[in-house]
C-alpha cells in the first residue's frame, strides 16, 4: 500500500496525529499574585517591566523553541497534507444558535422555529463574520459534530489557509494550533512556552506577539478528549507568561478570558455539553461539521485514486449501493471504503462490498488487510491496549506499553505496514491511525474479555461501568465505542470476529452486553438519535423489534423486555441533519410495530397534526436528491409504516422517480401517501400515474396544492380506470380544473362507486389566520366551518351518556375520531352547559359548536423547561369553536383545596401555541376547577408553580380503578390508584377493555393523597398481588400507568381490599368485592333469560351433564316438561344446588352443544367470559 494512503487516517480527522510539542515543564506550581489580573496584563505586555532575567529569558519565541527542543518527547510538526482532504469547502457546516439537544431548544414549539433558530450553512471563511442576528465578531467558535466528519481536518486547514495568505490573514496576526490530546501529556506549562510548541511561530519577542492579543486565534482541537476539567478557577494563576501551571489550567484561564481577553478560539469536539468540563465556556458560536455533500464525496473518490481508470470503477460502485453511498457522508468512512476497494483492486479482485454498517466495513478492512498474516494473539495485545488508552483518555502507546504487553518489534512492523498504527514522526510513541480506529478496537476488547462459557455478570458490569465513566450515561449510546459494540455482538458481527481472530465466539456474550447497557439507561433519557445508531449497527430485527415496541398499551412479552424509555411516546420528533441519521432512523422505525406513519418536514415547516403514532422527522439543512435516495430505498421494505406523507418538500423529478421505484416494490406496503404542496406538475403525474395501478397497497392519495393541471390529471384519470388499481381515495384540487375534466372525474366515479375524489378541507393543509395587526391568530373560522360541512357526512357515533353535557337537558356528546381523542358537542342555544365525567364546564353566548381534543401533557410540556417549576394539576384539552362563542371556560383540576395547604396564586393555565408556550393566571380557581373568562383557545390545560422541594406535599384528589377477568382457573384483578384525571381514566379503560377487562366502580378515596408517596395494597384473603406497594404518581395518557394485580384462586367469598399509607400506616381506602355481585355473576347466570329463549336442543345438553352436573332422577325431570323452553326453565331451577365447578361444567357443555350462541352471547358480554 502506498505510504500517502497509509497516512491518510491522520489527514481526515487526526484525533490522534500529533501536531504538537509535548514538553515536560520543571517548573514548579506557580505562586499566587496580585488581583486586578486584567490591568496586571497590560502592564506586563506593553510597560516597561523589572523582570530582566524573564525579558532576557522569553525575549524571543524561537530562543524558547530552541531551548526546550531536547526536553520534547515529540516535536511539533503539522503535517502538509496531499491534497487528499484539502478541500474543506466540502464540507457542510451548520451554524446554530445552540448544540444539538441542548435543553432550551424544546422551549419552542417544534414545527416553527425562527430561522435563526434552524441555523443555517455556512462557508468556512464565515467561522468569525458577524452573524445576521448578532452585529459582533465571535471571539469563541466551537466546531462540534460526530466522529470521524472531519472536525480536525477542518482545523488544520484553517491553520494552513491562514499561512498560505487564503484565509483570515486580515483578521488574525498569527495562528496557533494545538492537538488537546497532546497538551494533556504536559504536566505544566507556561504561556510563553504554550506558544513555542507551535514550531511555525515567527522569531519575533513574545512582547510584540502578545501585545495585540485581539490579533491572536488559538485552535485547540479535540478540546473534549482528556480527561479534564478546563476551569478558570481564579484570575491569579495566570498574571505573567512565564509563570508555569497545570495545563488545564492554562487553558481553562484562556476560555475564561483572564489571560489573553481579547483572543479568538477555536474548538473541535465530539460532545455538545461542553459546559461539563468548560464551566466559562460563555456564548460561542456554534457550528456542526455534518461531513462530505454529494460533490465532496465524489471530489474525494477522485482524489484517493490516482489512476483514473480506478476512480471512476470505484465512483460508480459506491453510487449504486445506497447504503455504501449514504455511509460515505463521513469522511473517515470514505476513507475506509475506498482503502477496501484498493486493496481488493490490487489484489485483482472484483470490487464487492455488501457491508450495511460502519462495524462490517471495519472488519471488511481487517479481514482484508490481515489476510496472510498470524496476528490473533497480537491482536487481542493491541485490543487490550486501546481498551486501556479509552478509558484513561489516553492515544500515545509508547515502546514500553507494547514491550509490557509482549509485542515484538516485528508485530509493530506489521501494524504500521498494514496501517492499523502509525509512528509518531520524531518519536518513539505510536497511535492508532485514527479514534476511531481506536474505539473499534477497544469494543472488541470488550467483546474478547466477556468471551465466557459461563455468563460472568461481574465482568459485564465492569466493562459497562468502565464505558459509563469514560463517556458518561447520558451520552452513552453516542459513544462510537458503544456502537460499534452493539455491531460486533450481531450474529454477522461474532462471525467475522472468530474468522479475525481465529477463535470461538459465544454470540451470548454480545446479547449480555447489549442488554446491560440498555437496562443501565431505562431510567434515564438518552439520546435518541445515539441509541437508534447503536440499534442500526445490530441490523437485528428481532433486537429492534423488542427494544422499539412503542406506542402499545401494553408490553409485548418479548424474549428479552427491553422497551426503553426514549420510545415510550405515541408521537417522537427528530431532528435529522444528515442523510445517515435520515436512513438510520427510517432503517429502524420499520421495526417499531405500532408505528404507522412516517413524516418528513423540511426546514421546520408545518405538517399535518398525526393521529396515529408517527416519526416526525424534521430537516433543517437542503434535501437533495441523494437524499431522497436515501430515504426512498430504505423504505423498499416497510414492516410496519403504512403512511408517508412527504407533504411542504419540494420534489424533484428525480425524487419523484425513486418513490414510485419503491412503491413498485413488493416489500412496499404504503397505504397512505401524502405529497399536498409538493410543487409537482403535469410531467411529474407521467410518473406518478402508472404506480396508481402497479402498488399493490397504495389505497389513498393525496395530492391537493400542486399545479397538475387538466393534463395531469386527464393522466390520472387513465390509470385510475385499470380494474388493478387499489386507490380508494384521491384528493386533488378541483377548482382549478376545467368543466371536460371535471365531469371525467364524475364519470369515473360513478363507473367505480368504490373510489372516492375530493378537494375537501383537511386538518393537515388549514391556514392560519391573522388579526388586523398580522398576529396570527390559529385556525381560521371559514376553516373550521368547511371542517363542519365536511364531518357531518361523517359517520358520527355517541361518546355515551355519562359523558354527555347537561343544562336543562342532556347534549349528546359525538365522537368525531375516536383514535385521535376527537370529539364533538353542539350547544343549542346560549347557557352553561356541564359535563360531571369529564370535567369541563362551558358558558357560551349563543348556539355554539364546540370541538374537544384530549392530548397527553407529554407530547407538549416535555419540549419545555416548565417540569422543573410547574407540575401538571388536570388534564390537558385542545378546544376548537367559534371566537366569541364562549363566555367562560371551567378547566378541571385535581388539587385539593380544601387542606389549606396550596395558594390559589399559584395557579395557571398553560397554553401551547406555534410560537411557544403561554402561561395566563385564571380569572378564579374553585375546589376542582380554574375559570377563565372570554377564552383564547389552544392545547391548555391546568399547572401549578411550585418549588422542587414542595412537589411531594401538594394534596390531590384521586381515584381507584378496579378491573377483573375472571375464567375457570382463577380471577385476575388490576388495581389502579391515579390522580382524578378523567383522560387518564379513559386511556387505562381503553386499554383494559382491550384485553378483556371489565370495570368495577367503586368509591374513590375520601382523603388527600400525594404525588410521590407510595401505598400499601392489601387484602382480606392470602391473595397473590404484585407489586404490593403502588407509587401515586402523574403520568400521560399515553404512557402506561402503575397498577397491582390480584390472583383470585376462587372468588367464592367476600374480599376487602384495602390502600394503606406506606409511611404512617393510615388506612386511606378500601372496598369489598362479592362473588355474587352482578358484574361477578357466572356466564350462566348471568345469561339465564337468554339461555332459556335461545337454546334449540335441551337433550344432548342434559346428555353431557348426566352423572357429573345432573343426577338421574334430575335428569328425568327436565326431559318430561313438555317444551324446549320449560325443560331449561325446569334446568335451571336446578342451578341453586350447583357450585362454580358445577357451572363451569354447564357452560362447557353448551360451548359444545350451542357454540354460535355462546358466541353471540361471548360477545355482547364484552367478550368476557365469567367464571370460577
């Protein structure tokens, strides 16, 4: 291999290339000096000064340089690259407010951010220019992104622009440039001698260098890497530049400003919550390096090959394969894939490459660089030693480290020959020829080291806890470590590791960890994007389907219960900036079975509001069509998703392309598309029309805000006709369209009754509206009225009497969308209308329709930094009505006011709007309600301000829900205790009748209880509850509430169960279930009537009771009545004698002689069958 691609590592990202001197300072700690640090230093630089022997000593940089030259382990030398990376400009950079995830982003609503919110790309020349938003030069610029996108090349080329007079020569005087990972080897340094490590500082006095420090750029790449904490812990460790001092203290008084204040920066990191080991990091400007665009990449390939020839086969390979192609946005990838192609061209092999992951190109190039050499004990040496140098921080392995460890000078030889290593160029020291080269040999390490016939538990929590403390739990699932031992534990990842390694693998020893980590982070939210990675890298179905589970009811009893709680949500939102995040998120949500729909916002626009559980996914920086691409070819297979809609991004023809290629494929399953306001024409429907007869799925179209004119939808209408066509409903608009089209779209209606075309209005495309001064002021009334017009063709259904809302008679309550929570009241006449189950009280002025919505609080307040001052006090309503229709508004709560204990003052109505979130105080707060009068209305509901410390001692009304499924075997009870909150209530009566519960109603506690203490649940019996102590906690509707369930043997006498106070033991409720109550009473008795009308033939009935239910002589008692009817009537006069055996006996026999009865009478039970 040629030595420039051996190099190449270092030049994409050299996270471990050193670039500078690392020097053993002998100074001593330097002492304390006077405060007023700043006036000090400009004493120092530019007055006359006493210190003689310091001017003689740092009276010029290069004397220093030439001083310290013997003392360094390894000398500076930034390495001139081969033009290999050179061209930055290809790189995208994404300028933002804030880092990605950072908590006060989720203050704003999610859809609509500000521009300057979104970010924007950026040219590398604009690092330090004035932004739009803020008139002021940056002085701190943070370049943070994932491993391997070119975070280090990209500050080394700042540093080589600057000296060949291309960049910032006018801004700065001089640039330094600093590898952080060879900094943390110093002990101590002073400022004078901090400067001389860089060896291409001019021979000028350090007073003329540091007198304009507004001049100066200091780059210190990799700022995130040691293990340090950069604190400017105080002004006084820094007053002259020849005073000596820990490192990170240096460096911790340069990002504090009280050395140098007027100095620039630049930083490169992997993490974004640099705040943890930078405390003064301040305001920087910050921007994410996202990796290669489509011409960077190509640009590359070109480069890489020197002979065309090479090139090009090698170009034209990885565009055909997606994933390779998408992959390739990481320039440390592109590196990777194009080595393997190298090595198999000069071998004279075909070019094949069928790697899905990072992880199997990784050991696509290990098996190919290893191939004829013996290396498997030296290679688990080197695993060793890079698991020991992640966990101290550490990438330098001298001679001696590999001496210890037992590896021959000739193994060495063989590692840089190879290039897994490389030498430090004047040093002894060597590093892998890049992080993350490092961190992939430190996770199969791990893999190796819990290689053990029996499973060592301690061992595997050692190697996690090791991972937590090098990356933190929080960030765990980012860590590449992580990832690419979530990779290497897959059934192909095992495989090729024993090939490597020559050994036998247990594919147990990958389950133990992947399961261990995801246990370690359950009770903790890590990042999403981080753990769908991790999940990717398995490409294990049976993995992500158990770990994705999302949005159910219930859990599925998988083989291994790991729903975690990052899914646990019926609506998640990412934000996805690059095209491998887009095809690692749409790879996986495939997995998640109760995912339905999938919807893709480009820069923040608004979409639809779902009604199913959805991905949102959010994209800021352009959509291409490499994306579409992406995004297209992962979906060739679908698992679960039945929805797209692609609705606001502007479609290309090429898009449009790849869409309808995937619709034609078998594995495409889409029933639901939506491309409203995608800007597609008459040529676009050329493509579209034929897939309308092709896809086997595809039932509902819309394509309502594009120009298809006459033309196009004449087209439409060809294929519409072909008897293969599935479509059932198509939204176009209408009014556009000429008389001749419009009447060919009546007579193709009319020819297929099944297929319905329409431009009705639908939620998802409705305009806001705006008030005289342009404030937009939400849904406009001519929208909400053609929502009337259109749902009254609807099929409606009551929500049920108890729901209704009463005045002087009852308003029945319409269910609109009964999966959305939807649901409609029509007011008559002017009045106060109230609903006692639900909660809500209206006052309206006139006629009025009223739309409700019932939301979960997570879905809005989980974007907010409200949970720590605010707890949720009732539940959370979306209202849709008429503006002035409604006098007042009667919001229920659950605070118990009556304890005296909470202030009314502390009540408010949060209101979640597109700009963000609107906290109103009530007009008066009663005992379960807030008041407020002439109402605005959007997602509110009620909140309470409080301090952390007090949250456990709010008193809150509750309630106990009791549900049971009794069978021949034994009786299953669920006990719930929640908060007086009636959507929760619905939510677990939803879910329980789901799986064929039946309710109870009993009374709810008469005293206070509190969020956060738990009880004791008990009973009259020896009965089996699990758990026994229930926490009285808040949680959303669509979360899964904590309940007990009870194990009933034999319901055959009365049970008391009771709920205790854990802490002092006080009884705070309880209720007496009875064998013969009505909704415990047996199927047979409970069906008497309908058994006596209903069954047909009494004989074979009595034939199978005979000698086990009926004696003879009550045998020959029912056969001589003289009608079917009085033969059961005599039959069950007979049934006072028969226990719960008896009659479970009964009912089997009538199962057997009468099944479609039993059936029918099954269920209109509710479909549950009673039993013993």
């Amino acid at each position: 291999m040629e030595q420039d691609q051996l190099e190449l590592p270092c030049l994409i990202e050299c996270e471990s290339c050193p670039a500078t001197v690392v020097v053993q300072a002998q100074s001593e700690y330097a002492t304390e000096m006077p405060q007023h640090v700043g006036q000090q230093m400009i004493f120092h630089f530019q007055g006359p000064s006493s210190l003689s022997e310091e001017d003689l000593l740092l009276r010029n940089i290069s004397e220093i340089y030439q001083s310290k030259r013997r003392e360094n382990l390894y000398p500076t030398q930034i390495r001139k690259t081969n033009d290999m990376l050179q061209n930055f400009t290809q790189l995208l950079l994404l300028q933002k407010p804030y880092p990605r995830g950072w908590e006060t982003l989720l203050w704003k609503s999610w859809h609509k951010y500000k521009e300057e919110e979104r970010g924007h790309l950026i040219e590398i020349q604009d690092l330090f220019c004035p932004s739009q938003e803020i008139q002021k030069e940056p002085q701190l610029v943070v370049l943070e992104g994932a491993a391997g996108t070119g975070k280090s090349t990209l500050a080394r080329e700042v540093r080589r622009a600057w000296e060949e007079g291309q960049l910032y020569r006018d801004h700065f005087q001089h640039v330094f440039y600093f590898s952080c990972r060879e900094l943390a080897q110093c002990k101590q340094l002073s400022l004078a001698e901090l400067i001389a490590k860089d060896q291409t500082v001019p021979a000028a006095p350090i007073r003329e260098i540091l007198s304009h420090h507004e001049k100066l750029l200091f780059i210190l790449d990799g700022i995130d890497e040691p293990a340090w904490v950069l604190e400017d812990k105080n002004p006084m460790f820094c007053l002259h530049w020849s005073q000596t001092q820990p490192v990170h203290t240096l460096l911790g008084s340069l990002l504090g400003k009280s050395v140098l204040p007027q100095a620039s920066l630049l930083l490169t990191a992997r993490t974004t919550d640099l705040k943890k080991f930078i405390p003064s990091l301040g305001q920087p400007r910050w921007v994410e390096v996202l990796g290669f665009s489509k011409s960077g990449r190509k640009k590359y390939i070109y480069k890489y090959f020197r002979e065309k020839k090479e090139a090009m086969a090698a170009f034209y390979f990885v565009k055909s394969n997606p994933v390779l192609s998408t992959l390739c946005v990481v320039p440390w990838v592109s590196w990777l894939v194009c080595t393997c192609l190298k090595q198999q061209m000069d071998r004279g092999e075909d070019l094949s490459l069928t790697s899905q992951t990072t992880t199997e190109l990784y050991l696509k190039y290990l098996s190919q660089a290893l191939s004829g050499y013996a290396l498997g004990n030296q290679l688990r040496t080197l695993c060793s030693l890079a698991a020991e140098g992640i966990c101290q921080k550490r990438t330098l392995l001298s001679e001696r480290d590999f001496q210890i460890q037992g590896l021959a000078d000739d193994d060495i030889a063989t590692f840089l020959k190879i290039g897994i290593l490389q030498k430090q160029p004047g040093s002894l020291s060597y590093s892998f020829a890049h992080l993350y080269l490092q961190e992939f040999f430190a996770a199969m390490s791990y893999i190796l080291e819990n290689n053990m016939p029996r499973h060592d538990y301690v061992n595997v929590y050692r190697t996690v806890e090791a991972l937590k403390d090098v990356y933190g739990r929080h960030d765990l699932f980012e860590a590449p470590t992580v990832r690419f031992l979530f990779g290497l534990s897959s059934k192909r990842g095992m495989r090729e590791m024993q090939k490597i390694f020559a050994c036998s693998l247990l594919q147990k020893t990958g389950l133990y960890l992947q399961r261990h980590i995801l246990q370690k982070t359950q009770h903790h939210q890590p990042d999403t994007l981080g753990l769908l990675h991790c999940l990717y890298e398995t490409q294990d179905g049976e993995l992500l389907t158990d770990v994705m589970y999302i949005f159910q009811g219930t859990r599925v009893h998988a083989s291994v219960d790991m729903l975690h709680p990052v899914f646990q949500k019926s609506i998640n939102r990412l934000v996805v900036q690059t095209d491998v995040e887009l095809m690692v998120v749409t790879f996986c949500i495939k997995f998640c079975h109760h995912v339905k729909r999938l919807q893709l916002n480009a820069c923040g626009q608004q979409g639809q509001r779902p009604v199913v559980p959805s991905m949102v996914l959010s994209r800021w920086t352009p959509i291409t069509n490499a994306t579409w691409q992406v995004l297209f070819s992962t979906l060739e297979f679908t698992g679960s998703l039945q929805e797209l809609d692609l609705s606001g991004n502007p479609l290309s023809h090429y898009a449009v392309q790849s869409l309808c290629r995937t619709l034609r494929c078998p594995g495409c399953q889409l029933k639901t598309l939506w491309l409203v306001n995608c800007g597609l024409t008459f040529s676009h429907c050329a493509d579209l029309a034929p897939v309308l007869s092709a896809s086997s799925s595809l039932t509902e179209l819309d394509l309502q805000l594009n120009d298809l004119g006459d033309l196009g939808v004449g087209l439409l209408c060809q294929w519409l006709r072909i008897p293969a066509c599935k479509l059932r409903i198509l939204w176009l608009d209408l009014a556009p369209l000429s008389d001749p089209v419009i009447m060919e779209l009546g007579a193709l209606q009319t020819e297929n009754p099944q297929l319905l075309i329409s431009s009705t209005w639908k939620p998802h495309v409705m305009v806001p509206t705006k008030n005289p001064g342009g404030e937009e002021m939400g849904d406009s009334l001519t929208s909400f009225k053609q929502q009337r017009l259109q749902s009254e063709h609807r099929h409606m259904e009551p929500l049920g009497t108890e729901d209704d809302f009463l005045d002087q008679s009852p308003v029945t309550t319409e269910v609109i969308d009964k999966e959305r929570n939807l649901y409609r009241v029509q007011f008559p006449v002017a009045g106060y209308y109230h609903c006692p189950n639900i909660g809500l009280h209206f006052m309206v002025t006139r006629e009025a329709t009223i739309e409700i919505g019932f939301c979960a609080w997570s879905q809005h307040l989980d974007k907010t930094p409200l949970q720590a001052s605010h707890m949720v006090a009732g539940p959370l309503f979306d209202i849709k009505t008429e503006r002035g229709a409604v006098a007042a508004v009667y919001l229920p709560h659950f605070v118990d006011l009556q304890e005296g204990q909470v202030d009314t003052s502390w009540f408010r109505v949060a209101h979640f709007q597109e700009h963000g979130v609107v906290l109103e105080m009530p007009d008066r707060v009663e005992q379960c309600y807030t008041v407020l009068e002439n109402p605005s209305f959007s997602p509110m509901g009620v909140l309470l301000r409080i301090m952390p410390a007090v949250r456990n001692f709010i008193p809150i009304t509750s309630v106990t829900l009791i549900y049971y499924y009794l069978n021949i075997q034994d009786v299953t009870i669920h006990l719930y205790l929640i908060p007086n909150d009636w959507t929760i209530q619905k939510a677990i009566d939803e879910q329980e009748m789901g799986f064929q519960f039946v309710r109870i109603h009993k009374p709810p506690p008469v005293d206070s209880l509190y969020i956060g203490s738990r009880y004791i649940v008990s009973a009259s019996k020896n009965l089996e509850i699990i758990p026994k102590e229930l926490e009285l906690c808040y949680r959303s509707p669509r979360e899964s509430q904590l309940f007990s369930e009870i194990s009933v043997d034999c319901m055959d006498s009365v049970i008391k169960l009771k709920i205790t106070d854990k802490k002092n033991g006080n009884l705070k409720w309880e209720a007496l279930l009875k064998p013969d109550a009505p909704t415990l009473l047996h199927f047979v008795d409970q069906h008497r009537e309908q058994l006596v009308t209903r069954v047909t033939s009494v004989d074979p009935l009595l034939d199978k009771l005979h000698g086990l239910v009926l004696s003879e002589e009550e045998y020959g008692a029912v056969r001589a009545e003289a009608t079917t009817q009085d033969k059961m009537r005599k039959f069950f006069s007979l049934s006072r004698s028969w226990n719960r055996a008896s009659k479970d006996q009964v009912y089997q026999a009538l199962k057997e002689t009468h099944p479609h009865l039993i059936m029918d009478l099954f269920e209109r039970s509710g479909g549950v069958f009673v039993g013993s």
